[in-house]
C-alpha cells in the first residue's frame, strides 16, 4: 500500500510540474508520454490535464497526502485547513482527478474505491465547510 500511496503522490505532484514546464506538448500527450515511468492515459478532451494541473496547484502536498491517504486507505480527511482547499478547489476538480486516477493501469482495478473515497472526501468538506 505504501508503494501505491508513493506512486500516487509522485504522479500529482508532477503533474503542475509538468504543466509549468511543458505546457505546449502537455496540451496534445502523445501514447509515449509517461508521468514518472506510469504511461500517461489519454486525455478526455484538449486541455484536460492543463485543468487537473490547475486543480492540484489549489491545494498543497501535505493536503495532497491527507487525499491520497483517504483514497487508498479509506481513512479520514480531519484536516479542516485541507478540506477548505478541497471545496475551494470544487467538485469538477474532484471528479476530474479522480476520473484521471482510475484511468491509470495500475489503479483501475480500485477505480471503484476511488470514486467512493473521492466523493466522500468532498462530501465531508462540504459539511464541515457549512458548518464553520
């Protein structure tokens, strides 16, 4: 688990990275790119990984752990300083990454659980948003 947990925050981490650094080719990946040696699933549409980049930069690596932690390990989001960065950020960017993750190889067998965990992550902090 915890390798998985590694790989994950290695793959978002970078891709703001990515982003920033390539964001002409980032707009059209080719079937030879990879996020840190996972091959790169096709993008949806144009621009959709410039829009999860834009997602992941609302939010920072300590609350990127605390998600990736719920995701893979159905434990509790109580960090309120993060779920406010998970409903600043909204629901589409939620949907989208967790849609993204699922589509990687190595993940879609959970993609079940990572629908679940990602809609109860943002289902809880919209809760505890409302009642701050």
């Amino acid at each position: 688990m915890a390798s998985t947990l590694s790989i994950l925050l290695f793959v978002l981490g970078s891709i703001s990275m990515m982003v920033m650094a390539q964001e002409e080719d980032f707009e059209n990946p080719t079937p030879s790119d990879t996020w840190f040696g996972l091959p790169l699933p096709p993008q949806p549409r144009p621009g959709y990984y410039k829009y999860l980049g834009d997602c992941i930069d609302k939010t920072t690596k300590a609350c990127g752990v605390n998600i990736a932690k719920t995701i893979f390990e159905n434990g509790k989001l109580n960090d309120p300083s993060c779920c406010r960065k998970v409903v600043e950020a909204g629901y589409l960017c939620n949907r989208a990454l967790s849609y993204i993750l699922a589509k990687f190889d190595k993940f879609k067998p959970q993609a079940a659980k990572i629908y679940q965990n990602g809609n109860a992550i943002y289902d809880k902090c919209i809760v505890d948003a409302s009642n701050m």
